[in-house]
C-alpha cells in the first residue's frame, strides 16, 4: 500500500515537473519570437550605456514578456482545440499521454495570470519608469526613478481601486454585495479583469469589421493585380514625366538659397511618391502571369470565403442562443480534455474554426490600426519609440486576451473557456450576448458592402478613364505651382 502511494506521488511530481517544462519551452520560443519582432521596429540609439539605456533595455524586456504573453493568449484557444482532436483520435497513444487536462488548464491559468501582471503592473511600471526622472531635489539615478515610479504605480492603484468600488456599490446594493465590497483579492480583481475583458471585446468589436474590409485593401497592396484595360506602359511613360518635372523643379528651387525650406521638403516628399508609384507599376509589368491572373483571385476569394463563413456562423449562433440555453458562453472547471467531440465533423470543423481564429486576431490587429484614433501607434520599421511600443502591446494583450472570449461569444468554436476567462460576469447576461453577435454581423455586412461597392465605383471609373478628371479638376498646391495635393502633374 505505502509503495503504490509512493508510486502515485512520483508520477504526479514526474507530471508536475513535464508540464513546467512544457509550458517554458512554449513560452521561450514566444518570447524569443516577440523580442525578434519588437527589435525590428524599435529605433536604433547608439552603443553608449549611460541610465537612459539601461531604461530603455528594462523597458524592452518587459515589453516582450507582454507580447508573449498576448502571442500565448492567441494560440491558447487553437491549442486546446488541436489537442482536443488529437486525443480523441488517439486516446490511447503512449507518446501523446503528456497532451492532457491538467496541462490545457495549466496554461489557460497561466495566460490569465501573466496577462492580468503585464496588464495592471508590468506595463504601467514601464511606462512611468520610461518617463520618470526622480523627485526634485532627489539624488539622480537609476534608484530615483525607481522609487518615484513606485509611487505613481501606488497612486495608480489607488485611482484604480477607488472607480471600481464606486461602480460596484452604485450597480449592487444588496447587503452581499456590499460585504464584497472589502475583499480585494475574491471580488476586486476579478470584477475588474472582467471589466477590461469587455472593454477589449467592444475594442475587438470596433476593430474586426474595419479590419475584415481593409484586409482587401492590404491584400491588394501587397498582391499584383490583374492588368485588365490597363496601359501600364503609358502610366509608366508618364510617371516618368512626372518624375523629371519634379526633378527639375527640385534642381531649380535648390539653386535659390531663398526657396530652400519647407518647399524642398515637400518636393523631395511629392518625389518619393511618384518614386514609390514607378515601382509598383514596373513590378506589376514584371510579375507573370500565374501571379496576376491566378494569385491574386485566390486570395481575393479566400479573403471574402472567410469573411461570409463567419458572418453566417455568427447568424448562426444567433439562432442557436434564441432557441437553446446551453448555446450561451460559459466557464468549465472539468479537467478532462478529449471525452467528448466539439463538433459534427470532427477535424475539418476543428482546422475551419482555429483558420477563422486566426483571420479575426489578424483583421483586429489591421483594423485597430486603420482607426484614425489609433493611427498614432502604427510601428515604423527602426524608427519606433519605446513609448509607442509599450501603447503598442498594451493594446496587443487588450486584443489577444479578449480573443478567446469573442470565439466563444460569437460562436466561432463551442469550446468552453476555461480558467479565469469563464468568469466574467457579462459573460451570463443574455441580452448583452445576443447584441454583441448582432452588431458584429451587422457592421461587419455594412463594412463589406460599403468596401465592395466602392472598390467597384473606382474600378469602373479607372476602366472608362474618368479618374483622369477627377485628378485634372484636384486644387492646385500653393507649394508646388502645377503639381496637384496628391503628387501629380496636371500638365505635362
């Protein structure tokens, strides 16, 4: 007896240690992946160590252990799902017994953790470290700005701590309610994570549709399009008018000390443009065939493929939350994994919904940048400041932890979230569930059609060649003489 509790004990430290092991391995690789990226766009200062660089390295540390922590939240969910189907295809597999429960649980409780440390404390603690300077007539050094950042991050708490009480003892009244009301860690941090997880819903809300539209925009950007009733010789023969019109103008204006200012400046800028112009049209003429005329509909198609599958899966779940309770996103607490199939169709629905996952995490991120609020926080290759890198992963975590929620709330995967992500509150709420998947169908359908009917106008007017009136009736620039506010010259 006293050897088989032996042999129990070692086997779940042997599991315990494995699924540590595990979980450091998955999250070496995000953070050596998160620090690759971060470095591309971080500006380069020089090699000089002095207190602002030692700064700006802790700075960069936690920044990437917060992008980890946001890539680790956007994986969790196809994770759990891929090892769901694995094990029940293979339930008796010597090589697959570490894919277990314990380990999907395990990591659902450690993304929650680590997102609500980067969220309340890590970066804030970066932020104010960024800024600060020490207190006034306090000694200069790294200790200086240590301490006043700790006691901004008090203050902070304090703030923070004061407008959640507020708001709980105005929404609840009941004498339970209000004795909850002094337990900072049952009631205070789940009350206000749930609070930020709904903010980043409505954030994934706002930022989704957008995003689904202009993925159409970037696609294209990025593809070459089909040549269809296009002379791309005669746009190019005139870029290059173009370019040496501006080029003269640019040698003239510099041999005036007088002009020299603003105006070379925003010749030098009209000529990067038509630069930038000139080579995506010799790219488009050197790209061949399969990539103009095959390529490109693919992926056009695909894009608008997933877009109308998930919108209909939304209609869907809609139905499915009017007619049957159980269609509600809730929280489990079972630990078993591969018991019982997600779906009818078992690996194909499982691989559609982890690809449609996806495609909404990326269409958040493009659409969160393409609102005009946010357009402040777009990364630039080598030139980003560490302040717009820490707004930037701030707003990554935002996304990414309420990635899973919005799956499951949209009816994107029948999942059930697990750990801490199934105990928000609003989670429960009927009516908010029911408007978040209208509004999602309905802005998203509005934002297609809007997209598709306006891509199709431009593509008619450039077919007839009546966007050449369009650009000859432009307003001329002061700055420029004949040169119109989008960088073409009206006459030539």
């Amino acid at each position: 007896m006293e050897e088989d509790d032996v042999t129990i004990r070692e086997q779940n430290f042997h599991s315990q240690v494995r699924e540590y092991i595990i979980c450091f391995l998955l999250f070496a690789v995000l953070y050596i992946v998160s620090y690759c990226i971060i470095t591309r766009y971080k500006r380069k200062t020089d090699d000089h160590e002095d207190e602002d660089a030692v700064v700006n390295r802790i700075s960069l540390y936690l920044c990437t252990f917060t992008l980890a922590v946001s890539g680790g939240a956007v994986f969790l969910l196809p994770f759990s799902i891929i090892s769901n189907e694995i094990l029940l295809s293979f339930p008796k597999n010597y090589y697959i017994q570490w894919l277990n429960g314990s380990l999907i649980h395990g990591l659902w409780n450690l993304v929650s953790l680590f997102s609500n440390l980067c969220l309340f404390v890590l970066m804030p603690f970066a932020y104010f470290f960024l800024e600060s300077e020490g207190f006034a007539g306090s000694k200069k050094g790294i200790r200086a700005r240590i301490l006043e950042t700790f006691v901004m991050l008090f203050l902070l708490a304090l703030l923070i701590l004061g407008i959640v009480w507020v708001a709980s003892a105005l929404i609840d009244n009941d004498a339970a309610s209000m004795e909850s009301l002094y337990d900072l860690w049952e009631f205070y941090l789940p009350y206000l994570y749930s609070c930020i997880s709904l903010m980043g819903g409505l954030l994934l809300l706002m930022c989704t549709p957008v995003g689904l539209s202009r993925m159409f925009t970037v696609m294209g950007q990025l593809l070459v399009k089909p040549t269809i009733l296009e002379d791309l010789d005669e746009q190019i023969y005139c870029i290059h008018l173009q370019e040496e019109a501006l080029q003269r103008r640019l040698n003239g204006s510099s041999s005036h000390t007088y002009t020299r200012g603003s105006v070379t400046h925003h010749l030098n800028k009209e000529l990067d443009n038509i630069r930038n112009q000139r080579n995506k049209l010799e790219r488009r003429k050197k790209a061949s065939g399969w990539e103009k005329n095959l390529l490109y509909p693919i992926v056009m198609l695909s894009l608008l493929t997933g877009t109308t599958i998930s919108v209909l899966m939304v209609a869907l779940n809609i139905l499915y939350l009017l007619v049957d309770e159980t269609a509600m996103p809730k929280g489990s607490t079972d630990r078993g994994i591969g018991n019982t199939p997600l779906s009818p169709f078992g690996v194909a629905q499982a691989v559609l919904e982890i690809i449609l996952m996806f495609y909404l995490m990326v269409s958040s991120v493009v659409g969160f940048y393409s609102l005009r609020v946010f357009e402040g926080l777009t990364p630039s290759k080598d030139d980003t400041t560490m302040t717009t890198i820490i707004g930037c992963c701030v707003s990554i975590l935002v996304l990414s932890s309420a990635l899973p929620v919005m799956s499951r709330t949209l009816g994107i995967t029948r999942f059930d979230l697990l750990g801490d992500f199934g105990r928000f509150n609003w989670l429960g709420n009927f009516y908010i569930v029911v408007s978040y998947n209208l509004l999602f169908a309905v802005v998203t359908t509005l934002c297609l059609v809007r997209k598709f009917t306006s891509a199709v106008r431009e593509e008619l007017l450039k077919a007839l060649g009546l966007d050449k009136l369009q650009l000859s009736n432009s307003p001329t620039d002061p700055e420029s003489g004949k040169l119109s506010a989008n960088g073409h010259q009206k006459t030539l």
